[in-house]
C-alpha cells in the first residue's frame, strides 16, 4: 500500500513536472521572438530552479517552499524590480515598443508614387453591422473585387480582395445581406475616413475611393504601393522611398527632415523620470501638493478614526451600561461593508445636488444666508469629505483595538490612582492612554500607511479631484501618490506615461520603507520576530 | 428622591447612551439608507428617504434586465476570481509554513525575515510594473495575459502568499512537535505527516485566513482596474463603479440594489469571522 502510494506520488509529481517543463520550452522561443530579455531570465531561472528542486534531493525542504516563493517572486518582487528599470526608461505613450518592433512597424507602412495612380472604375462603399467599411470595386465582369476597406496599418495582414460576380446581377448592383450601402451624402460625411481606407487587391496593388458621386456610383482608383521606409542597418536609419531621404536615430526616434516619426521606441534614459518630478515646474509643484496631502490625510484619517473609536471604547467600557453588545455591534458596521461599496456610497449621499447631507444642511444653510456646499467639487468640501468619510470607515477598526486593549490595562491602577486623589481626566492622561499607547501605537503606525495608499476610497469617491489648474499632468486636489501614480500611468488623458509614473512609485516605495522603519524601531517588532524564529 | 436618581443615572449612564447613540446614527444611516432605498417605490436620489413610502423589487429586477450592465456576470467574475486565488493562496502557503515551522534547514531565518520585509510592500504598488509585465506576457501567453482573469489569479496569489504563510507557520508553531515525532518514529514521510497530522489540526487558522483573503480580493479596486478591460470579464468593484456613476440621480435605486448585493455577502462573512479577523493575529491586514 505504501508502495503505492509513493509510486502513485511520484507519477503526479513527474505529470505536473513535465507540464510546467512543457510551458517552459513553449515561452522560451517566443519571449526570444519578443525580445522579452527580461522575461527569457525569469522563465529559464525559475525552470532550472524547480528542475533541480523537485529532480533531486538535495533541497528537501524547498519542495514546500518553492511554489508559493516562485509567485511571489514574479509578481511582487520582480515587479519591484522591474517597476525600478521601467523609472529609468521613457517608457510612454509613442514609446511603447523596442526598436526592432518600431522598425517592424515603420517598414510595413507603404505609399503611391504619383506616377502609378492610375485606372479609373466604378465603386460601392458599404458598411456592415460593426460599421466596418467594405468597398466593392467593379473594375470589369471579370473583376468584381469585393473585401474589407482597411488603414494602411492593416494593410499586409488583411486579406486580399475576392471577385464576387452575384454582387452584379443583370447589371444592376445588389446589396449583400447584412450590409448598408452608402449614399453619396454618407460618403461625404465620412469622408475623411474613407480617405484613408483601401481594399486591398494583391501585395501591391489596391483600390482608393477617388471621386464621391452623389448620383450614381462613386469612382475608385487603382494604386499601386510600395515601401515607404526601408531601415538601414549601416548608418542606423530609416531610408524615406518617397522622399529619398534619410532619417536618422535621435535619441529615441527616427527624424525625417527635422520631424519625429511615430512611433519611436523605449531607451534607458537615466535619471530623466526623476529630475522632471524635481525640477519641471508644472510638475514639481503639483507633486508637492499630493505628497503633502498625502500625509496629511493618512494623520488626519487616522487620528480622527482613532479619536472617535477611543471615545466609544472608554464610554462603553462601564459596568452594567445597557445594550452594550447592540452599540457594539452597530459600531462595527462600516467595517464589515467592502470600501468600495462605502465610497460608492457616501458619494451618492455627498452629491451636492440630489444628496442627502446637502438636504440634511438647507436649514442650516438657510439660517446662515450661505450657498450650499458644492460637496467634492472644491478643494476645501472634497478634502474635509475624504477625511469624513475614511472616518467613518476606519473608526470601527479603531473601537476593536481600543476595546481590547483598554480591557487589558490592569482596574487596580485606576483605583489606586483615584485612592490617591487624581480626578477621572488626570487618571485618563497619566495612566490609561499612556498603557494604551505602547499596545496601540504599531497598530496605529500600520494604520497610517494603509491610509498613505488607500487609492480605493480616494479614486471611488472623489477620484482625486477637483483638477488642479495648470499642471502640465492630470491630477487634482485630493489626489495623493498612488492615485496621482495611477492617473499618470494609466487614466490622465495625455498618455500612458509608465516612465514618470514609475519613478513616482519610487517615492513611494521610499515612504513606505521609512514608515516600516520608524514602526519596526518603535515597537522593536524586528526583535520580536527574531525571537520567534 | 425620583429626580436626584435621574439626574445620577444621566451622570452614570445618560450621557453614554447620548454620544453612543449618536455616533451609531452616524454609523448605521448610509448603510439602512441604501438597503432601504434598495426596495423603495421611488428611488432617485432626490426624492430618497430612509423610510419609503412603498417597497418594490423594481430595481433589482433592473438590475438583472439590464443587457449593458452585466451585473451578475460581475458577481460571478469576482466570486470565481477570488474564490480559486484565496484557494491556491491558502493551499501554498500552508504547504510554505510547514516547511517553516517543521523543516530545517539553512536560511531559514532569512527567508522569514525576507517574507516579513516584502510583506510590508502592498503588491499593487508596483502596478505600472505589473501591468507592462502582463502587457508583454499577452504577446508570449494570450491566455494568461493582460485581461485575463487567470492573469489576475496569479497577481493576487503572489500579493498575499507571503503574509498568508507567515501567520499560518505562526499556527503550527503552537502545534506540538512531540505529535509528528512519534508519526516520524512509525515511519511516515514528511508528506502523511504534514496531511494527516498537521494540515487537519491546522484547519481553524486555515479557514480564517481563507476568508481574510477572500474578502481581500472581493474588495480590491485597482489591480481589477488596471486588469480587465472587456466588459464582460469585469469584477463587481471595476463595474459598479465604472457604469452606475453615469447619472446618479435616476439610477440612484439601481445603484443602492447593487450595492446591497455587493455589500452583504462580505458583511455577513465579516461579522461571524469578526473575532478571528480581529483577533489582534491579522490587525489591520484587511483594511486599516
């Protein structure tokens, strides 16, 4: 039985073996097709790894260990790491691929020399459900092409027209089911696409809309293509066929005759990501204001939410108050909603229009002769808003801790410190919040750097805003480091700026890493730790 | 005689009830608010009260009608995401903290120290790294890729496996060894020793840490976001967010029906889990 059991362990273990070896020799030619270096170190590390794991018997105990290790390591310490080489890079919008993929790309694109436009025919454009335009070309009985109409980027992976005669039936053009035929007055409106469309016939030739004919059928015309940049290895430039020049490398793109063409491709830039957030002004500034803020709200949220989860704590924490178990089971409330239900939440109530804390406030308002709140919509309202709101969410946490921390300190204290005269506020302050503190503070500390990253409840109810006026990038005035990071890179509307954004998230790396260290020091958790072991 | 009594009971207890019951209102209106708008007759945001007039189900049904937003596709996406990787997670990481707490061997102490220090590093904060990362593995391994939820289940499973095994090595720590020594004695492998012996006496820290990060990834917004783009493919936070925002004042009763449907299944967990997820063993892993 025993035997068994092991022989049947080890076909497992051999199965899953020779598939995670399988997957690895089918990534290895394509991250090398990719250029993915970066990809074709991990993925032949880790294999060679987990080969001399699991074949031999040298690291028993990393046979445990190595499955959790190898995602952690991938997809949170190389990211780090890959996160530090992406802020020395001009990763970004443009800069997208490596120089062999722009290349590729630059050498698909094509143009008509004027000499070869030539052949004149009649020509329908339709449309189908997916509003793709199809041209049909009728360039003679024998030649009535019918295909997609695509942009010279499609061009040489589409396929070639095909000759469709039932498209023509007694002369007369039919409309294919499922198609819309394009008047001329569409024809126009869309003209501007239709311009850069063409059906593709064989690998040099194509058909182009020429003239739109309100009346009638519109008139195609015959191109044929030919390379538009061929790159040249010798003097690392890209040769223009149309205007016989040359365009060479500058930094991180090819120049024709002083204009960059798109798109270039992403180079090591040293610490340019960096001094930009230092030293450009329209970037320095704003990025001043978030770190600020930043820290800011992490204190205010947490001394606020830890203020009002004491209070509750001290004054339940009487003998023979009632309903004690229903306040705390209320109080615990905010906590067990998901946050992002929460902000989504408050956000409704805090809309300065239909919400009910405006509708709450009218009499106030009234009373006071001032305008109503424009809750979220000025910097001061979306401020004091984020801070009410991660109170509400945060106290609860808060009450718990207190609770059991202050059921820990020790009654006789309390009463010999009455016996010796001190008054309920002087026993608070001298003793019970001091005691609170030694238990409370790491707690408190993990609290304040949840918050310095709390991007859900920031980007779910004020999404960082209101804007901040002239910032050269997208940000606002609730915005704070990851969310500002996070509009960078991904949301800002100028472009995905992976570069920038990075080295942002440096920063903050940094701030975590200072916060972690003063917390380590303050409650010597390291010391702790290292008992344990 | 009566009235000195009442005066020392608002002294004693009054004055408690006052700021308990006030600071209860504060925590309990949003969330009665939004369950009761859930089922109430008229339910745009301004014409909203805590009581309603009338109930209806209107807006669930809404909710379930509506082809452009698949709310319960959502559901589904976040239940199955976050169920498999809180599953892979826990069963990693245990198979991790046995090594830990049973097996030694060198650099233990370091690995440990190691995982301690990563941990202290939120995983979505290197989330433009991760998000070239899979950008680039879409070309190598479409299936795995940006917009995929397997590539998803792999982010979080790295996120918290390091946190995750730490506090369940903590567990087996406190499970005596003299057990397994005698099993090692009959002659078992490491193997039966860790499934019959450890693993099931392990079970209740097991089951909490399941439901910890469980709800963990039901509630994360931003790698969800930076992830998936296809609708179809979105988790309950990215959606809910991204479609009802639109116009808040006439689809305020949809908005409350899915937030009572996104909210109560994790409010529930959290509540009969509330002593273990509190227990001063996880302060503050789940939220702060």
């Amino acid at each position: 039985m025993i035997y068994l059991s092991m022989t049947l362990s080890k076909i497992f273990r051999y199965t899953l073996l020779a598939i995670f070896n399988a997957l690895i020799v089918y990534a290895v030619p394509l991250a090398l097709t990719f250029e993915s270096w970066f990809f074709l170190s991990l993925i032949l590390v880790i294999g060679i790894f987990v080969n001399i794991v699991y074949f031999t018997d040298r690291f028993h105990p990393m046979k445990w260990i190595l499955p959790g290790m190898i995602f952690m390591l991938s997809f949170v310490v190389f990211p780090a790491a890959y996160n530090t080489y992406v802020s020395f890079t001009n990763w970004s919008t443009g800069h997208i691929l490596t120089k062999t993929q722009a290349i590729g790309v630059l050498e698909d694109r094509v143009f008509t020399p004027d000499n070869q436009k030539g052949l004149e025919f009649e020509m329908y454009i339709l449309q189908d459900l997916d509003l793709n335009f199809y041209y049909v070309a009728n360039l003679d009985s024998e030649n009535i092409l019918f295909g997609k109409a695509v942009s010279d980027d499609e061009i040489f992976s589409t396929s070639y027209a095909i000759h469709e005669p039932s498209l023509f039936m007694n002369g007369e053009f039919s409309t294919p089911d499922g198609y819309y035929l394009l008047s001329g007055k569409e024809q126009i409106a869309n003209s501007t696409t239709l311009q850069e469309l063409s059906l593709v016939i064989d690998k040099n030739t194509r058909a182009q809309l020429y003239k739109i004919s309100v009346f009638g059928a519109s008139t195609g015309r015959l191109t044929s293509t030919s390379q538009l940049y061929k790159y040249d290895e010798m003097n690392d430039a890209l040769f223009n066929n149309a205007t016989n020049t040359l365009c060479p490398v500058v930094k991180d793109n090819f120049e024709c005759e002083g204009k960059e063409i798109e798109p270039g491709w992403r180079v090591y830039v040293g610490g340019e990501n960096y001094s930009k957030l230092f030293s450009s002004q329209r970037i320095r500034g704003p990025l001043g204001v978030v770190a600020k803020w930043t820290f800011q709200f992490a204190l205010l949220s947490v001394i606020f939410s830890f203020a009002v989860g004491l209070l509750l704590s001290m004054i339940l924490n009487k003998d023979g108050l009632k309903f004690q178990r229903i306040y705390r089971a209320v109080f615990i409330l905010p906590y067990a909603i998901p946050a992002f239900v929460s902000a989504l939440v408050w956000k409704g109530l805090l809309n300065p229009d239909y919400g009910v804390i405006n509708s709450w406030l009218a009499p106030l308002y009234e009373m006071l002769d001032i305008e109503p709140v424009k809750w979220l919509k000025t910097k001061e309202s979306a401020r004091s808003a984020v801070i009410l709101v991660n109170t509400w969410l945060g106290f609860p946490y808060m009450f718990l801790i207190t609770t059991g921390a202050l059921q820990s300190i020790p009654k006789e204290l309390i009463e010999a410190a009455k016996v010796d005269g001190a008054t309920g506020i002087q026993s608070f302050w001298r003793i019970t919040f001091p005691l609170l503190m030694v238990s409370i503070s790491p707690l408190l500390i993990g609290s304040f750097a949840f918050n310095f990253n709390n991007f859900t409840l920031i980007f779910l109810l004020s999404g960082g805003g209101p804007p901040i006026i002239g910032s050269e990038v997208s940000v606002g005035w609730t915005d704070i480091l990851i969310s500002f990071t996070y509009k960078l890179a991904i949301s800002g509307g100028r472009g995905n700026l992976f570069g920038l954004a990075s080295s942002v998230t440096i920063i903050i790396f940094a701030l975590v890493l200072i916060i972690s260290a003063i917390s380590f020091r303050y409650t010597k958790r390291l010391e702790r730790i290292y008992g344990n072991i | 005689m009566e009235t000195s009594k009442f005066f020392n009971w608002v002294k004693e207890y009054g004055w408690r009830h006052l700021i308990a019951l006030m600071f209860a209102t504060f925590a309990v209106y949003p969330i009665l608010f939004v369950a009761t708008n859930s089922i109430a007759d008229f339910a745009n945001l301004t014409n909203s009260k805590l009581i309603p007039d009338g109930l209806t189900l209107k807006h669930y049904k809404l909710l379930s009608s509506d082809p452009l937003v698949p709310y319960f596709k959502w559901l589904y996406n976040t239940y199955k995401v976050a169920l498999i990787a809180a599953f892979f997670n826990v069963f990693l990481g245990t198979l991790a903290a046995y090594a830990f707490s049973r097996l030694q061997f060198k650099g233990r102490r370091a690995s440990l120290l190691t995982l301690v220090i990563v941990q202290m590093f939120p995983s979505f904060l290197a989330f433009v790294a991760i998000y070239l990362l899979f950008f680039q593995i879409s070309d190598i391994a479409p299936f795995m890729g940006l917009g995929t939820h397997i590539g998803l289940i792999l982010v979080y499973l790295g996120g918290s496996i390091g946190f995750n095994s730490w506090l369940i090595k903590g567990f087996m720590d406190t499970i005596s060894p003299s057990l397994d020594e005698a099993a090692k004695v009959d002659g078992a492998t490491d193997f039966q020793i860790f499934r019959k012996i450890i693993a099931p006496l392990s079970r209740p820290i097991l089951v909490v840490i399941f439901v910890i990060t469980f709800i963990g990834i039901y509630s994360d917004f931003i790698l969800a976001a930076i992830f998936l783009k296809d609708k179809n493919l979105w988790t309950v936070a990215v959606g809910i967010n991204t479609v009802f925002i639109d116009d808040f004042n006439a689809d305020w009763g949809v908005i409350a029906a899915s937030s009572v449907i996104a909210a109560t299944p994790i409010a529930v967990l959290f509540i009969f889990f509330q002593k273990q997820i509190t227990g001063g063993l996880t302060a503050g892993s789940v939220k702060g």
